[in-house]
C-alpha cells in the first residue's frame, strides 16, 4: 500500500512515530522473464521504465542495478536543470526534460525540488556575446525562452558578481529564466517509487554479466541473480556502457573521463540563480541548504576512478574567486568526481544497436542531470515502437558514420 | 594528480607539464577506406576499465609525443614508451584481469546538497 | 578568573596575559593560548551555537576541529568568516565574534520553532510535502527553507588578504605531530629520507601529553620536547605547526594547509598557505576520532566528548562543569575521570555500559571514591540549554526502568575511537570493519596506490587502529622505517617503549539503552549540525533507504561541516541494525578531501587580478594603450578592438578607421597572427596532407591561401602559406589556432609520418608584424627607401625579403582588406620603432592604425570567411567556396569528407545576404522557412554568420551559410527579430566591395 504524500500525511505520520512509511521502492526477488529489462537505476534508466509505463502502457518491466539505485551520476552533479542549446535536436530533447521537470513532484507525488530561479551563462568575451546571440537566436525559433541580457541585470540579479574583471570582463549574459536546479537523488527516488507502484520490479545489486541473443535479436541477460529474460533490452548504463556494448556484440563512440565538483561550507543565502561561466571553465549555484555548489571541468583522460586531477579544481576556482571574490573566503567542504561519457560530438547517443531489440542510451557527458525526463520520454518511446521518434531519431549511432554530428561546443573556435 | 615519465627526455614530471592525447595506436583510415574502417579509427574506442594505452604530450617539457601504458581503475602508470611505435610493446600488452568485485565495492558517492 | 577557570592546569594558556574579545557584542576575556571555544566555556558561555534543522541550542562537543557545533562568525564585511571552528581557532586580541544561525539572539532563536514542530520534520519531510500548489515551491516554501538553512552569513565584497601556495617534495609526509607522528618522523629521518611532518595545532604531542603515556621512562611531555628538538636538530626534517595535511591525492600529491601565526602581524604575512607536496610516502599518523554515545538527550549543551572534557581541564585549564559524570563503553574514558578528579572537578558517577571486571584504570577511578555505575546507561539527560541532570538505567534494558538520578551540569560521553582512516582513503585506499575493535580501520590489502603501483600512503598508530598508546608508537616506529625504506633510505633506531594501563575491550554501544524504543530514539542525536536522530535513521531503512549512500542522502547524515566525523559510524551501525544486516556488510560512505574544510582563497591563491592569467602583449602594445585602444582577448592575447578618439564612440571609430583605409591608407598590428615555419625535404608533402589545397607546387617568392581541416573534414584553421625556398614554407594561422596548428603539425609528424623528414617551428613570437593596407599603403613603404616594391617587383600574392628603410624585413603582398595590401614582418624588437617610422611615414596621407573591427568589416564588405565567425567546427571548406582538395588523393579532413552528410547536397553554404531596406541584420540571426520540425520547433534554413554596417557602401551587409545558397541567388530570406518583427534580406553575391579586384593594385 503506497501513502500519498502531502502535509497532512506527515502530521498522521507524526502520530504514529513516522513508523507507517512504506518502503519507497520495493525490492522483489526476479521473474524469469519480463517484456522490457531496463539495465540502469539511475536517472535515465528509471525515467526510461516510468514512461515505458505511462504513456505505453508497458508495466512488465525490470530495471536492473549492479550498486544502489542513482549511485551513478544522477547523485554526483551539479544539479543544474537547463535547455538553452543552440542545436534544434538538443534544444528539443533538453526543452522536453525542462518542461517535465516543472511538473514532475506532482506527477510523482515526490517533491524533487525543481527550483526555476534562473540560469545565466556568462559572456566574457566578444566571441562568447556573438555566439550566446546566436544561440538566444535559435532558442527563439526552437521555442526555448531565453533572452541576451546586459551586465547591468547581470549585476541585477547576481550581486554578488564583479562585473569588470581586469582579463574577462562580463560582457553580458544568456538568460534562461525557467531554468534552474532540482535534487538529485530525489529525482531517482521518486521515479523509483512510480515505477514500484505500477508494479515494475527494481532489482538492485543485480550486475548484468552476459547478453543473450537468438537469431540476432535480444533475448535476455545473464546477471549476478541468474539469467533473466526479456523481449527487449534498455542499456541505460553511462560509464559501464562499452562493456556492456560489448556484451551485446557492438563498440561505442565513447571514452569516460572525470568531471569534478565541490561544494563550500553553507552560508546564508547570497545568489539566487545559477551562473556558468564557461570562458573559464566554472558553474556556480547555491543550494538550498546554503553550500555554493561548484562545477569545473574535466580531465582529458580516461579514467573510472571518479577521482580528478586537483590543477582542475584550482583552475576552476582561481576563475570563481576572480568573478565571486566572496568566495575567496569561504571553505571547499567536500570535492568529489563523477564519470561522463564523452561522445564523438560530445552529445548523447539514442539509438538501436546492431542486435534487435537492443536500445542503448548514453554519452550525455557533462548535461546527463538535466535530460533525465526527457531522455527516459524518447528511450520508452523508441522502446515501445521499436523505432525512434522525433526526440531520438537524430540522436542514433549512425550519425558518426554520416559525419551528421550534433555539436554544440561551436564557441570553441577562437580566431582572427 | 598523475606523475609520468617522458620516455623522450627521461623527466619525471606531473601531469600539468603533459597534454593528454587520446588513445594510441589508432589505424589512419584514409581515402578510400570503407565506412566502418573510419568509424572505429574516427570514434569507435575501448574505454577500458584497466589498461589504457594512451598518447601523452610532453607539452611544457621536451614537447614529444610518446605514449604510455595506464590503468584506468588504479591510475598505476605500467609504463611508457616512444610514438613511433605501432603497437603496445609486449611486456605491456599482457592486461591485468579486470577486478569485478573491487569495481563494485567501488562506487559511493557524494551529493553536492 | 573566572568560574570556570581552574586554578591549576592549562599546560597552552598563559595566565599572565589576558585577550580581550566580544562575542555577540558582549566583551570577555581570555588568555593567551586558549581556543575561542576555552574561552567561552571559562567564561561560562556554553551555549555557542544552533543547530542546521531545528535550531536547538548547542555547546561545543570537541575540543579540536572535528566540531559540529560550536561554528562562529568571525569579523564582519569583506574580512567576514563564516562556520569558524570555535574548538580550534586560537583566540587574538580584539577578536570579534558572533553567534550564526539564529534570530534574534542565540539564547532566543525563533527558528526553534522547528524543533517544536519536529515530529512533522522528520527525515526526508521535505520530499512529502510542500507539492502544492505548483509555483509555491520556488517563490513560497524554498525562500522560507534557504532562509532558515546556511548557517553562518557570506562575506562581502573583495577578500582583502592574501594566499600563497609553496611547492615541496618529500621522501616522507607524517600528518600528524602526536607521538605516533614523532616517532614515525624520527623513525623514517634516519637513513637521510627527506621528511615533513605537519601538525594541524600549534602544538607537538597530540593526546599522548594529557592522557598521561610514559615513552622511555619519561612522560610523554618530556619526551615529545626532545624529540622535537632532536627532529629540529636534523638537516633533512622539516617541521611545521598550524598546518593540516588536508588532502591525498593521486600519485602522492598531497595538499597541507598551514594557517601561518604571524598573520596579521604586517602586510607581507599571508592568510593562509597551502603547500603543495610531491610525496614518495604519506604517513598518516592523524590518530583517531572519539566517538559521541547515542541516549535521549546526548544534545543538551554540556554533553561533551569524554577527551575534550579533559582536554579543556588539562590544556586550558577550564571545567566545563562543576559536576560532571561520565558516560562510557571503553576504559578511555576513565581518564576523564581521573583528569576532572586532579584538577579539582567533582565526578559525580561513572557510567560505563559493560558489566566486566574493572580493570586498572577503572580501579584507579575507583580508588577515588568515585561511584561506578556497570552494565549501566544514560536513560536520558535533564536540561534544555545545559545540563541540570541525567537519569540512569541498565543498558541492556529498554529504558524503562529509571536506576537513578544524578544531578550534574556537564556529561563527559565517549563510543570509543574510530581511527582517521580519511587520508587512506582519499586516493581510493579501502577500510575494513575490525569487529573487536568496533572500528573501521585501514584495509593493508587495499592501499591508495601510486603511479608505480605500490601502495604510498602508510598508516600509523591510532589512525592505523593501534589505539592503545604502547601500540601506536611500536606501529608509528616500523612505519617509518617501512617509509625510509620504500623511499630508498633505509635506516634503523630502537623503537621507543611507552607504557600505559592495560585497557580492556570495548562493548559496542550503538544506542544507549540498547532496547531503548521510539521515545528515547527520537532524541538521540546522531549528526549533531545536522539534527538526524536515530528515528530518523530508522524511518530511512523503513523507507528502503538501506545503502549506507541512500541512508545518507536521505537524512543528510554526515553531510555537515564536519563531514561526518562524529557521526558516521553511529550512524551506519544505527542503519545496519535497522535492516538486520552486519555493519561490515553495510559498509561505508566514501572519505573524500579535505580533511577540514580549505579556505577557497588559498586554493586561488596569487591568481587573482591582474595575475589571474598571462596577457599576451604585441611589441606594440604600449603604442595601443597610449592612443586609445579598446582591447578585445583573442585567446590569451590582447589587440586593438577600435582606437577609440575622445568624443567618439567606438561605432564612429570603427566607420572611420574603414573609411580611411579605404580612402588613402591604414596600418594594423598583425603580430598575433601564428607564423609557423615549417622546412625540410618532405615539407612541401607534409603540407600537402595538412592543407586541402596543394602547397608543394607553389613557387619560391609566392604566397597561397590555405585551409586546414579536421580528420572529420571540417575546417579549423586558415591562412597564408610563403614559400621561402626550396625546402621552407611559412604557414600563417589564425591568432587563436597558432597554437592548436603548432601542435597538429608536430602530433602528425611525431606519431604518424615520422620517417618524414621535417622541422617545425613556431616563430609567432620572433617577428612583429605590420599590415598597411590602402590606395596609399606602397606611397608609405616607400617612403621608407630600400626595397622595391613596385607593382613589377612584387606583385599580389607574392613576398621578398630585403631592407626597408632601416630594417630587416620581409614583405609579403596579401590583402585581408581587398586593398593594396602588404604584410611586413620584421624581428619583435624592431617592431615598435618600424610603427612609428610607417606613422611617420604616413603623416602625409593621413595614415590611421585600424582595430580588428575595422579588419571584421572590411573582410565581410570582400566575403572573405572569418575562422570562428563563418566557421563553427561543423563547416567544410565547400560550404565556403574555399578549396575542397577534390583532386588530392589525400588530405587530413578527405576521408571525413566523403560520409554522406558531407556530401549532402541540402548543406547551407556561403552566401551574402542584403535586407531590403539596407538595415543590418542580428548577429547569429536564423532564416525561417515557414515550416515546422518533427519536434514542432520552426524550421529554419539560413543564418547570419557575420553582419555589419558598411560604411564603405553605407548599408548592412551580412555573410551568411544557407541551404543550397549560392542555387538561391535573389531569393529573399525572413529572418525573425522578434517576438512580432522580422526582417527580409536577399541573398546575393558574399563580395560586397570591388568584385573585380581592381583595388588589390592600389
């Protein structure tokens, strides 16, 4: 029996010492057989089952777990929520994720805190203001609301920002303002306890090791808790999904490498939006419990070990305390890395494999957090039809093979 | 923060005075080749978890290429050697078993709020 | 003194001097040498702070920096300090103190309402609830949360002070100067190791000095004094104090925070230092973290860790009660006893929840006519914002039977030790759960391993699960012998000898009592900050929260200040009960750095400012600066963006520097441009490969244009190749890609063509270079004498080297302008005073510097591309017109070029782009078909790539790539502006100027 949550079911909670919660996801011993296996609990895996079953009507479905539910990076980031990408198939996918999100503690009956206060990314130099045009441009056309705004409301909304930084001055500002910051785990959760309650089982500590195949189309997985059949497989994995690529018979465009992060000391709140300044490699937000959360870049490495390099730390924080310099007073409390995926055009892959039946769903690199609506919406749908829809389709792994890339890193070029 | 060894020059030095390459002993596919020969030189990659062969730059040192032989769960360096090299020499190519059970002991993670 | 003062004790405060401070604008006193936190307690100040959640009251817990409590404000304004530790901050003089976290007053906080309304808060009650309606999350229910959260306030404006970072290598790191650190340091020291020991305090010794160990037949204090100075005595040991080895990283990189004492002291002293450490071996020797008990109550400010409570009796010679019992499971805590009882404190019982017989300590304990409470418990503590009492019970009951009650004004509490295992494992080293010890202690089988593969970080003493004193210095000894030895210096000592009362073993105590039920659960705190009780554990199990990460996440316990140092193990020994499970099959959360939280100004450190990055200047720059330049970055360079005449705006200096390039002639200050020098016998092939045009068949003296792409068949470079003679070209790039073209160069011929036989070389820097361009550019060349630059001896698209006026030059006839044009390059240091010469030169035909947004407009009024601008990385030369290498067998970027969406005949490709009504179009604006995607997005079919006002032709023009373009010429495109505008542009021809080219000859 699952309790509905409100205000009113946590006073009933209160008088019975909170001890008539329900489990928030059960944890069922496997079938031997289901119609859909989901392999991943993270974000994109288990949105991927919740609207396998919403809106397909598909509640036959396992998702598979080697470690604990959204231990992946759906708890690791930096929370920023945002769809102001300038090409129309990111701008698509993303919008859509954005636009669930706004619903989302609703839909689920789980508060996931989507907070819409706002994401500004920072022009710092005059190819950063032409290319944030542009982009502004397009996001018009594509019906994503943002707008170029000046460093006066950049200041306006950020006082605590040093506008005239003697190398990177803010020239001024792409402006998202329904864009913003959920909780991580809560995201995972809640989407856990919806899957759980249309009666998918969620089968944590259970590794796939093996793919099973007949005639060239998927059959079932071999895993930690014995071989379970499927129709059709999900590999909704992030990092682990070269071997698990491998497992099914095919290889990926993608190498992992770690992103970091830190968090400071809380602190009052001084900043009620969420600032990217990618000249110098930098995010910044302040959550709700009052630690400025950080994001910086990544190394240029493979590596799994969810440990980076320190200089990209420092790098990240010399340009914040130039930009903040209250910062320069407050205390990293915890750094941490996660592992990202990198594709060959850095965008994500959607798409059928070579083996039938078999859909995979990865390479989000550093903007996984951000889709997880939305990329579970067009996996289910691929999914159910057995074909991609509109939101996929342009993300599918022959694109590297026609050299139609999505590429939205196109600020890179610096010239003249 | 990882400390290599340039096989050129012989410094050992950290990671910041090196530029990360990529991986190594990858085949040009040129003119001609069929698709799926440039798709896996282009994109297609291992990504192990273990031994990474990878290319190195000696970028504020000697400013040689070389390559060098790394695992990607332990950082452990098991070596490195020149670019003009073809393939892993053979005292390298022997791949260490992939440790399953460590990789799940592994994962634990951190929020940020 | 005050009452709280003792009259004996306080081996670190000098009586003598007293320190003057306010907290809450009160003013007290302390001494020199106290803690913040000594002081307040001596001056009977025990409420010191409210807690994250419910805002209860609070005293410190500690006496060191694991505090999760006691967290202050120092200072105000721009020199602000939030969440300062109060337990490990030494008190100056005049130190200005206030409380955080609470309204109005600390002793009066309105956010206490939450505790009272704490049975609906309970774990996680913010996922239930705060749903409806929709927008109330964001601009209702978060702002009221964020408001109550945060603990201390932000600082203001620009941190005044100053960092600085220190680069050392070491042989060996011991963290830690306590007696384990000594004796590993002393130990590691003799084969000639270069070692580094850093203590977080101020001072040597660690516990061993209060808790009474003899080493050598001297007390501990004794031996540590020696020790030091034989340390100090040693070339090859350095030693310093105030300084927290913060975190491990890979490899042996270690960062150590050192907060220097003389700050403050004069200008030159910095804030804070962060060393940076290169190690062969990290000794962690960080000894280990008493653990708080869990009973109903175990909040109430003066309940307190049994080792801080004799901490504060013995360094600082403060009673943090008058009457205080002692609650334990281990005999540690019977030295609290002993120490309260020495310095004049009374016990009022000690409670110890194992019913064993009394060992030596406890007999000594004894022997003071101090009651001894066995097999017994806390059943709760009596006090709101202190202690006025405690209630007993048995402790393998439920806490019903009430056994006794004691009154007293502080609880000395101690769960027993968990060894620092922090630094073992920053860098991926793994902990094992040790059963008797009830403790998580480095696994040896699982180290942090170095780039060699050995582990590098050792262990020793307490950190190492060696809690017992004459243990942990035998430990500390052989690991600093295994450190020399592993780093290549072995040598020997004779390990110390300490002695120390027989302990006996610990009773794992995870609630108190052990069947205590949901009454006394719901006040027992388990992360103090943080308010997360054992109920609240228990409802994350219930809820399914059952990995130790879930569990975590979903109470927040162990994400305070104090990362969990208290509270951790409590906790997940709380979850492994809840699910019936073994606590070492539940495991453990990750220990990530910093051990203490680092201040975010030393990780910048002098990277600030000016400093922040390396500017690149041209030999001209001073010229730039002192005639009005407005600078655009360029990568790390700076160049002229307009000069900038007073009384204009930099619109009407752009206009004006066209215009009068256009008329008679401009020079611009081209040095940035990459100029790389490429030579040998196969030079002319390998250019061949980099370029989609061929470079070997151009001729000595001449120049071509040239464009590089990817292996994916877009273009990323462009520019100007010379071919200086038979075996040498000078490839010009653009001023951001020098670099990038520089290094693609070297990476194809170090790791693909090495048999190849040529040299590369970036001569970027070597050479200041000049354009002067203009109708009047050869008048003013050649007023300069010398060479021959007639339209005879050097014709477009050519170069020559030889002597102008004064200098040394190369002259290379190019146009970037669709003028008369030349480049000339001379050495850098020449560069300033060929500048004045061509503005001497020039005077008489008005010559003017022009600014990259000059340059910008005239290239667009030619349709010449602009890397960056008309490129974006997914651009191939055909789209633009430029030289596709159809012919050439092969090229870097060919094989890209053949996939079918390269050749895709939709692609958008270059065109020029003219409104209607002579307007200029929006950067980046896009063209609409009218259509719409799949995704119901607006189809678009065009964008502007480049747009500018003309001045030469007094309208906007624009390039821009569009679908099948130059198939579409006099189509007319609609570009969108706005929600309700949109602007109409035909597309025409990208050259908007001189088609013909006739100005290319003057």
């Amino acid at each position: 029996m699952r309790m509905s949550h409100s205000a009113l079911a946590l006073v009933r909670g209160a008088l019975t010492g909170h001890t008539g919660w329900p489990r928030t996801w059960d944890s069922p011993l496997p079938r031997d057989r289901y119609k859909v296996i989901v392999v991943g609990a993270g974000g994109h895996g288990l949105a991927t089952a919740y609207y396998l079953g919403r809106n397909h009507g598909i509640t036959d479905v396992a998702v598979l777990e080697k470690g604990w539910l959204g231990g992946g990076n759906t708890g690791r980031n930096t929370t920023i929520i945002r769809s102001n990408y300038l090409q129309d198939a990111s701008s698509a996918i993303y919008e859509k994720s954005r636009a669930l999100y706004e619903g989302l503690s609703q839909e689920l009956n789980y508060n996931v805190m989507f907070s819409p206060r706002g994401v500004m990314m920072l022009a710092q130099t005059e190819h950063e203001v032409r290319g944030y045009l542009r982009t502004a441009r397009a996001n018009y056309l594509q019906g994503v609301e943002t707008r170029f705004i000046t460093p006066e409301e950049v200041q306006k909304r950020v006082p605590i920002i040093r506008l005239d930084g003697p190398r990177y001055p803010v020239l001024g500002a792409l402006w998202q303002p329904r864009a913003g910051t959920a909780r991580h785990d809560a995201v995972a959760w809640g989407y856990a306890r919806a899957c759980s309650a249309m009666g998918m089982h969620i089968l944590e500590n259970c590794e796939v090791t093996g793919v099973r195949s007949d005639a060239g189309r998927v059959s079932g997985v071999e895993t930690t808790r014995g071989a379970i059949g499927c129709e059709r497989l999900a590999i909704v994995v992030a990092g682990h999904s070269g071997r698990l690529a491998q497992m099914a018979g095919f290889r990926l465009p993608v190498e992992s490498v770690t992103l970091q992060a830190l968090v400071s000391e809380p602190v009052k709140p001084c900043m009620d939006v969420v600032v990217m300044a990618n000249t110098v490699h930098g995010y910044l937000s302040q959550s709700d419990k009052g630690e400025m959360v950080i994001g910086g870049g990544a190394d240029g490495f493979n590596n799994f070990t969810q440990r980076g390099s320190w200089h990209h730390i420092e790098e990240t924080v010399r340009a914040l305390v130039e930009t903040f310099p209250m910062l320069s007073r407050l205390k990293m409390l915890r750094q941490w890395g996660g592992v990202v995926d990198m594709t060959g055009d850095r965008s994500p892959i959607l798409s059928p494999t070579p083996l039938g039946g078999c859909y995979i769903n990865c390479g989000w690199g550093t903007g996984g957090f951000k889709a997880i609506p939305g990329s579970g919406w067009a996996m289910a749908e691929m999914v159910a039809n057995e074909a991609p829809g509109p939101l996929a389709a342009p993300f599918g792994l022959e694109r590297f093979r026609e050299g139609r890339f999505i590429d939205e890193s196109v600020a890179a070029g610096v010239a003249h | 923060m990882l400390m290599l060894t340039c096989p050129c020059c012989g410094v050992s030095a950290e990671e910041t005075e090196f530029a990360p390459g990529g991986a190594a002993h990858l085949r040009r596919a040129g003119p001609g080749t069929p698709d799926d020969a440039f798709e896996a030189y282009m994109f297609q990659r291992d990504n192990p978890r273990g031994v990474h062969f990878e290319r190195w730059r000696h970028a504020y040192g000697c400013g040689k290429w070389f390559l060098a032989a790394r695992c990607t769960r332990t950082l452990r360096v098991l070596g490195t050697y020149s670019a003009r090299t073809t393939e892993p020499p053979a005292d390298l190519a022997a791949e260490p078993p992939v440790d399953l059970a460590a990789d799940l002991r592994a994962p634990a993670a951190e929020a940020p709020a | 003194m005050s009452a709280h003062r003792l009259e004996t004790g306080g081996r670190l405060i000098d009586r003598t001097r007293r320190v003057r401070f306010t907290f809450d604008d009160a003013p007290l006193r302390g001494q020199a040498g106290d803690t913040l936190a000594s002081a307040l307690l001596a001056e009977g100040r025990m409420l010191q702070g409210r807690s994250f959640k419910y805002h209860r009251p609070r005293g410190p817990v500690t006496a060191d920096s694991a505090e999760p409590n006691a967290l202050m404000g120092l200072d105000t304004g721009a020199r602000a300090e939030p969440n300062v530790r109060a337990t490990s901050v030494q008190l100056s003089e005049g130190m200005v103190v206030h409380s955080q976290n609470r309204w109005p007053s600390l002793a009066f906080d309105v956010g206490r309402i939450a505790d009272r309304l704490a049975r609906v808060l309970p774990a996680g009650f913010y996922y239930k609830t705060f749903l409806w309606p929709r927008p109330f999350w964001k601009h209702v229910y978060e702002p009221l949360i964020r408001r109550a959260a945060g603990l201390g306030r932000a600082p203001e404006g620009v941190d005044p002070d100053r960092y600085e970072q220190l680069h050392a290598f070491a042989d060996v790191v011991v963290a830690g100067g306590g007696v384990a650190g000594l004796a590993a340091a002393w130990a590691a020291a003799q084969g000639g190791a270069r070692v580094i020991v850093l203590e977080e305090t101020g001072h040597w010794g660690g516990r061993a000095v209060v808790d009474g160990l003899v080493i050598d037949g001297h007390p501990a204090e004794a031996w540590v004094t020696a020790t030091v100075a034989a340390l100090e005595g040693l070339a090859n040991v350095t030693l310093r104090t105030n300084t927290s080895l913060t975190a491990v990283h890979d490899h042996g990189y270690v960062l150590a925070d050192e907060w220097p004492q003389d700050a403050g002291a004069g200008i030159a002293a910095p804030r804070q230092r962060l060393w940076r450490i290169r190690a062969g071996r990290v000794i962690a020797a960080n000894g280990a973290i008493e653990r708080p008990l869990a009973f109903a109550g175990n909040d109430v400010p003066g309940v307190m860790l049994a080792s801080a409570v004799r901490d504060y009796a013995v360094n600082y010679g403060v009673a943090v009660g008058r009457r205080v019992v002692v609650v334990t499971n281990n005999d540690d805590a019977y030295r609290t006893a002993l120490a309260l009882r020495e310095a004049g404190v009374e016990v009022a019982a000690v409670v110890d929840a194992r019913d064993t017989l009394p060992g030596p300590l406890a007999q000594q304990v004894r022997a003071h006519g101090i009651p001894i409470h066995d097999g017994s418990a806390i059943e709760a503590v009596q006090g709101d914002i202190g202690v006025t009492g405690v209630t007993l019970c048995r402790h393998s009951g439920n806490g019903a039977c009430v056994s006794a009650q004691i009154a007293c004004d502080a609880v000395a509490m101690s769960g027993g030790w968990s060894p620092a295992v922090h630094l073992w494992s920053h860098a991926g080293g793994k902990v094992v759960w040790d059963a008797d010890g009830a403790m998580f202690r480095p696994d040896p089988a699982q180290g942090p391993t170095g780039h060699d593969g050995a582990v590098f970080v050792i262990p020793a003493g307490a950190a190492a699960g060696a809690l017992w004193g004459p243990q942990a210095l035998a430990d500390a000894h052989a690991a600093g012998l295994r450190a020399a030895a592993e780093t290549g210096h072995p040598g020997h000592t004779p390990a110390p000898v300490a002695e120390a009362p027989e302990e006996r073993a610990i009773l794992p105590v995870w609630t108190m009592p052990e069947g205590a039920g949901p009454r006394l659960k719901s006040r027992m705190f388990l992360d103090f900050q943080n308010d997360v009780k054992v109920t609240d554990v228990e409802l994350a199990a219930r809820e399914g929260f059952e990995s130790v990460e879930h569990a975590k996440r979903y109470t927040t316990l162990g994400m305070a200040t104090d990362q969990g140092k208290l509270s951790n193990i409590n906790g997940l020994a709380v979850l492994a009960a809840a699910r019936g499970a073994g606590i070492a099959e539940t495991g453990t959360t990750t220990f990530r750095p910093p051990w203490t939280p680092l201040t975010l100004g030393a990780i910048a450190a002098e990277a600030r400012g000016e400093l922040f990055q390396a500017v690149r200047e041209t030999p001209m720059h001073a010229w730039h600066a002192a005639h009005g330049a407005r600078w655009e970055p360029v990568g790390q360079w700076r160049r002229p963006h307009a000069y900038v005449r007073p009384g204009e705006t930099p619109a009407k200096a752009v206009n004006r520097e066209v215009l009068n390039t256009r008329q008679t002639v401009g020079v611009l200050d081209a040095s940035t441009l990459g100029k790389i020098l490429v030579r040998g016998p196969d030079a002319g092939r390998f250019l061949d490969m980099l370029y989609t045009g061929t470079m070997s068949t151009l001729a000595v003296g001449r120049c071509r244009y040239g464009v590089m792409c990817t292996e994916n068949g877009f273009v990323f470079d462009d520019g100007v190749v010379a071919r200086i003679d038979a075996t040498t070209w000078l490839c010009h790039t653009t001023t951001g890609g020098a670099e990038a073209v520089h290094g693609w160069m070297e990476d194809w011929l170090q790791c693909e063509w090495w048999d190849w036989k040529v040299h590369v070389i970036d001569l970027t820097e070597q050479l200041a270079q000049i354009a002067v361009a203009g109708p009047n550019a050869r008048r003013v060349l050649q007023k300069l004498g010398g060479m021959d630059l007639s339209a005879d001896a050097l014709g477009h698209m050519r170069w020559a080297a030889g002597r102008l006026g004064d200098f040394d030059a190369r002259v290379l006839r190019v146009s970037f302008s669709g003028e008369l044009g030349f480049e000339v390059a001379v050495p850098a240091s020449q560069g300033p005073a060929l500048w004045d010469r061509l503005m001497a030169a020039g005077a008489e035909w008005g010559i003017m510097p022009y600014g990259t947004e000059a340059l910008h407009v005239m290239r667009a009024e030619k349709g010449f591309i602009m890397v960056g601008d008309e490129t974006d990385g997914t651009v191939t030369p055909g789209d633009l017109g430029l030289p596709t290498g159809a012919k050439k067998a092969d090229f870097l970027g060919k094989r890209g070029l053949e996939r079918s969406h390269l050749r895709d005949p939709e692609r958008w490709r270059l065109v020029g782009l003219e409104t209607l009504t002579g307007s200029v179009l929006p950067h980046g604006a896009y063209s609409v078909t009218g259509g719409y995607t799949d995704t119901y997005q607006r189809e678009t079919d065009g964008r502007v790539t480049s747009s500018y006002y003309s001045p030469t032709l007094g309208r906007g023009i624009a390039l821009g790539l569009v679908r099948r373009g130059p198939e579409r010429m006099g189509e007319v495109l609609t570009f969108p502006v706005g929600a309700a505008s949109q602007m109409k542009a035909r597309i025409v021809d990208p050259v908007f100027f001189d088609p013909q080219g006739g100005r290319l000859d003057g």
